[in-house]
C-alpha cells in the first residue's frame, strides 16, 4: 500500500476475476482509523489489462504504476485527484520496468527491470523525466 501525505488514503493492487490487477483505493477518519471499503481508482483500470505496484509521490499529487497496457510491463504516471488519463514514463530498460519508487524531488525513479532469465531481476536508478 502506498499512502498519501495524511496517512488517511492508501492506494493498492488486489487480484481481480479475469486474472488481473487492479488498483484500488481505500481511505479512513483519522490515523488508527478504520479503512473503508476498497474500490477501484476511477480512469485508471483497462479491461483486460494488469496495473499493480502503485506509488504516491511526495506531496500525493501523481500516481506512478506499473501497467501492461501498451502491452510490456511499463510505468505510468496519473495526476490525483486521480481520473486524468494514464501517460506512459520510459520505457526506461529494454524488456520491461516495475516497481516505481520516485526520490522526494522526482529527479531519480527507481525501478526493477529482467536483465536476462539467468540473472533474474536488477533494480536501477534513472534520471526521471516526468510526463506534465
């Protein structure tokens, strides 16, 4: 779960039937607070298509994703309040990116990345260039 700068909003993948992820929201009261029940992101979700590994940047503003949409594992990026469409960041490695983490400052996106199935996955660090 990835939470926004209050603590009262947390952003999640669940598994959903036809065997894709999907992510949803939840929110509470106050910290400690019971959550409500999750629902979908509105704008986000494609049918037929995975979106998973959600991080909120700093100030909870954008949405980073990783999404098979365009068809490969990539990142993406959505404004919050969320709804806008989906801009697609990279692609950053040659076979695929997962795992968004943004430093504070959204100047480095980290991510992981398959170097080759003898090597398994690499984490990565890249100068991030931010769709407006």
């Amino acid at each position: 779960m990835t939470l926004d700068p209050t603590g009262l909003t947390g952003n999640f993948a669940v598994f959903t039937p036809g065997n894709v992820w999907q992510i949803h929201q939840s929110s509470r009261g106050s910290v400690g607070g019971a959550w409500t029940t999750p629902s979908p992101l509105p704008g986000i979700f494609l049918a037929g298509k995975t979106d998973e590994q959600p991080f909120l940047n700093a100030n909870g503003k954008r949405l980073y994703f990783m999404s098979n949409r365009n068809g490969a594992h990539r990142i993406f990026v959505t404004t919050n309040p969320l709804g806008s469409t989906p801009a697609l960041v990279g692609p950053l490695h040659p076979s695929e990116d997962r795992f968004p983490l943004l430093s504070p400052d959204e100047l480095t996106l980290y991510s992981a990345s398959y170097t080759g199935a003898a090597t398994g996955m690499r984490i990565f660090s890249d100068q991030a260039t931010i769709p407006s």
